[in-house]
C-alpha cells in the first residue's frame, strides 16, 4: 500500500492562536519588540499542514517537514488572533509539498511553501532507536 494514496491535490487545513507573550520575538531574544516571532509562525503552518493529510494517511504513519519556504510579511502583536492555512499543492512517492499562509484577521502576515516528508513509524524506530514515549502508566 501507498502511503499517500488517500492524499488529494487540495486538501486544506488551518488552525487558529491567539498571539501571546510567549509566541513573541521578545521571548526568545532580549530587547526585541512583543510580536509573533517568524519560528512560531512556521510552526503554526506546519502542524495546519500536518492535520491537512494526517487522518488519510495509513496507521503507523506520520508526516515530519523537511524543507519550509516562507516569507513573514508584517508584525502581529499579542492579543491578535492568527490563522495559518496549509493546502496540498503537490504530492510524490514520498513526500508531499503545501501552499501555506498565515492571516491576522484579513490581512496577510505570512506566505510560502512547506515539503512534508511520510515516515513510517515503525521503521524509523528500528532505523534510529527511538521509542515513542508510552501515554499509559507503567
């Protein structure tokens, strides 16, 4: 079976945040402005894109980004609610690449391309040595 075989050009997802002091610039470097920092951003596009194809990829699978093309177009302060949006722009064997955006309200904060690569779990743990950390008490 294929991986991405339950993939579509189009799919689309988005997540909403509020802006707070911890997404900010200031957080993470000392004397710069409280606004949503460009990491955080790109996280925000990346988990929209993840939720985008999660649910039709087979079980055991899971998508990690790989290559992140963005352009952070104007500051958004704390407070100010951001929608990141993620759609399918391409798919291949073993990858697929997203149109993303971020929105503080209607104008354009954010804007670019996002590759998400597909791991099989269960592979990439024999591969790496990795576990994935049990949720239930031992």
């Amino acid at each position: 079976m294929l991986a991405l075989s339950n993939v579509r050009v189009g799919m689309a997802a988005e997540m909403t945040v509020t802006v707070t002091s911890v997404m900010t610039v200031a957080h993470f470097v000392a004397d710069m402005p409280r606004v949503y920092a460009t990491p955080i951003m790109i996280l925000h596009m990346e988990m929209a894109s993840g939720s985008a194809i999660a649910r039709h990829l087979p079980d055991g699978f899971v998508s990690v980004g790989m290559d992140v093309k963005v352009r952070h177009l104007a500051a958004t302060p704390v407070g100010r609610t951001v929608r990141a949006v993620a759609r399918v722009l391409e798919i291949d064997r073993k990858s697929v690449v997203f149109e993303v955006e971020a929105w503080d309200g209607d104008r354009k904060i954010g804007d670019g391309t996002h590759r998400r690569g597909i791991v099989n779990m269960v592979e990439f743990e024999k591969r790496f040595g990795v576990k994935q950390l049990s949720t239930s008490a031992a």
